[in-house]
C-alpha cells in the first residue's frame, strides 16, 4: 500500500475545470466521461499542498521573484532524475510551455519563415507556428507496430533555407514514442548541419513508463545544446497545471538573451506566487508521488490495453513508452475522424482527443488520457465498446 490513494474519487465539476466544466462548449455535449485533456484526475503531492497552504496563510501576495532556491530545485531535479547538468543561469522561467513555444518561435525566426514539425503531433504546435505568422513544414512519422518513429531523410529533405526551426516533441505526444538517444543524436547531428535550432517540448520527460529512458535532446552534446532551448515544467509531472509554472532551459546566451528580451517586451517577467512555491515543492519533494503515480498509470495502461484486446479487438492499441495518454488505432474501422467523434460522443458519451487534431496523420486515431482512478477508467472503456460496437 502506497502513501497516495489515487483510487480516491474527487469530484472536479464545478470548479472551473477545463477538462470537466468546458466539455458542452468543446464537444456540444456535457452530458460526456472527459478522458480527453493531459491533466489527471489526482490530488497533487501533499508537500505541494502544504508549501501553497502556508504562502496562503501568510496573507500577503505582492509581486513575487523567483527566489535562487527554486533554481536549485530544478538543477537538482535534472541531474538527480536525468543526470543532466544545467546550470542555474541557463533557466528562463515563463507561465507553460506554450507561451514558451511562442515566445521562441517569435525570438528565433522571422515573419513567413518555416517551422519544421513531425505530424502527428500536439496541435498547439501548428497554433503557435500559424498565429504568429510562420509556415509549418511536416515531416510525418513512421508508424509501425505502435511506435513511432521519425524518417531522417525526409526530414532533412524538407530543409531549405527558409527553414529555421524544429519544433520536437520529446516524449512523443500523442503517440507516447521516447525517442532513444541514438534517434536524438541522428536527429540532432542533422539539425546542426543545416543550422537548424530546435526547440523541445519535454514537458513529459517525467512520466516515462518501465524498461524506457528519456534523454533531453540538449543534454546530448555541446553542439546541441548551443541550438536548443529545452520547454520543462512540473505541472504534467506533478498534475499543477493551473498554476502555471514551467521553466526554459538555454544554454546559448543569445539564444536565451533574445527570448528574455522578448519576454520583457511582453511584460511576462514574473510567475504567480503560488506556481513558484509549487514547483520548489515539487521538484525537491516530488519523488515518492511520482513513483507511485507512474506505478498506478502503468497499471491502467495494461487493464486498458487487455480490454481493448480482448473486447475491441478491431482496435490496435500498444503501450507507449512515456505520457500517461494511450493512441489508440481506429483506422481498421474504415470510418473518418467525424464519424468516429460521432458515435463516441452521441452513443458511447465519451470524450477524448480525436486523432486529426493532431495533424493529417492522425486521422483515425483516438487520444485517452488514463491518468484518473480505475473506477473512471473502466467506466471509459465501457462507454468506447458501447460506442464502437
């Protein structure tokens, strides 16, 4: 029996949550299980609660620095857990990781320059290559017996010289792919031959399933690093995603010059005092949470991927190697992404990410997020039978 009891069912409607309150507006049905938005459905660790609970109780919330302890957390965090060695001077803090893909790509490239992305991927990429005014270049990944992986000559096929940036999504979301070291080294190699920068949304690196290792794409070599900025933060490991904290990683000094010149223009220059304490928490009191909500989704992957097996086996689904989200391969059913968002919204009142947002290449696929009690869980799995059969 672990210190946490992620079994325990905690009521989120109500509370202004995304995930739960927003599915009428996102989906045209509230009546629906969400099981479609990257947060989860348990409480954040005790230490968290307790470090915002005595900031709370002090009453007085002006502005608010980061205080170098915070750093400390986050290096310490870093080697301990990815024996990566960061130094303090290379953090650049900012409120998530989207604002922090557009804070490069808006410090980094030009108007109508290219921005390269392997598809399917997270569709807030192409939002924040599109709306400020960038062309996206794909490069679709290779599927095969559920992993992904990238196609390096098509990758650098695509490069030309309007091409100034790659946006890597590392672990792979929605597929769940993470990327071995030796994949990173070839992709890396390439991207500093053609003078390619390339900005890492690692945001999942954390929550990495067993026999699987994540290695940050900066950490590799020298030459990587001087081309990199790296996107972490512990709201996904740490379900804290509302106080919005997370924290750039750019050893390149121009390179981080010109995204904290860019943040001073915005006005974006301090973080809730709230997110601060959280994630000095987290980081440096987050180990026992985190191991045992890692055992506890990979014990949700296996009950979802042997009902899958055994009740929809027209569906192929593979455990991925990271994320707590399962992509799920619908195409066997020969119906369109509509049809599909049909039948599990209207028959099954299901909920999930449906697979195109996510780049042509998804079509057919459904995102779940398995992060929430098993007793949620299985109500999910039945509502997609229901649904599908």
């Amino acid at each position: 029996m672990g210190t946490y009891n992620f079994d325990q069912m905690i009521k989120r409607t109500g509370t202004s949550c995304v995930k739960w309150d927003e599915t009428k507006s996102v989906f045209g049905y509230g009546d629906v299980l969400p099981m479609w938005v990257a947060d989860m459905d348990f409480q954040a660790p005790y230490e968290v609660t307790a470090a915002i609970k005595e900031k709370m109780e002090h009453g007085i919330y002006g502005y608010t620095s980061v205080p170098s302890s915070n750093s400390e957390a986050v290096v310490s965090w870093l080697m301990k857990r990815h024996d990566w060695n960061v130094e303090k001077d290379w953090l650049s803090y900012i409120s998530g990781v989207v604002p922090a893909l557009s804070a490069a790509i808006q410090s980094l490239t030009e108007q109508n320059d290219k921005v390269i992305v392997f598809s399917p991927v997270y569709y807030p990429f192409y939002d924040m290559i599109n709306l400020n005014g960038r062309k996206v270049v794909t490069s679709p990944l290779r599927f095969e017996n559920g992993r992904y992986s990238m196609d390096m000559d098509h990758f650098e096929s695509m490069i030309d010289e309007d091409v100034k940036l790659l946006l890597l999504c590392n672990p792979h979301n929605p597929g769940g792919t993470v990327w071995s070291k030796e994949e990173l080294k070839q992709l890396g190699d390439i991207c500093v031959k053609h003078q390619i920068k390339v900005v890492a949304d690692e945001i999942h690196g954390d929550h990495v399933l067993k026999g699987h290792s994540y290695t940050p794409f900066a950490s590799i070599s020298e030459a990587f690093a001087q081309i990199s900025v790296t996107c972490i933060a512990p709201t996904k490991t740490f379900n804290i995603a509302g106080l919005q904290a997370a924290v750039m990683v750019i050893p390149n000094k121009s390179i981080r010059e010109s995204i904290n010149l860019f943040q001073m223009k915005q006005g974006t220059i301090m973080l809730n005092a709230f997110g601060i304490v959280a994630m000095e928490a987290a980081y440096r009191h987050g180990d026992t949470w985190l191991g045992e909500v890692l055992e506890y989704i990979e014990g949700n992957m296996e009950i979802a991927i042997e009902f899958i097996n055994r009740e929809l086996p027209s569906l192929k689904v593979a455990k991925p190697e990271g994320t707590y989200l399962l992509w799920i391969d619908c195409r066997t059913l020969n119906l369109k992404d509509e049809q599909i968002k049909h039948l599990l919204l209207e028959k099954g009142k299901l909920a999930v990410d449906f697979g195109k947002k996510f780049g042509v290449e998804g079509d057919g696929f459904i995102r779940m997020n398995v992060a929430c009690p098993k007793e949620t869980l299985l109500d999910g799995l039945n509502r997609l039978k229901k649904a599908l059969t």
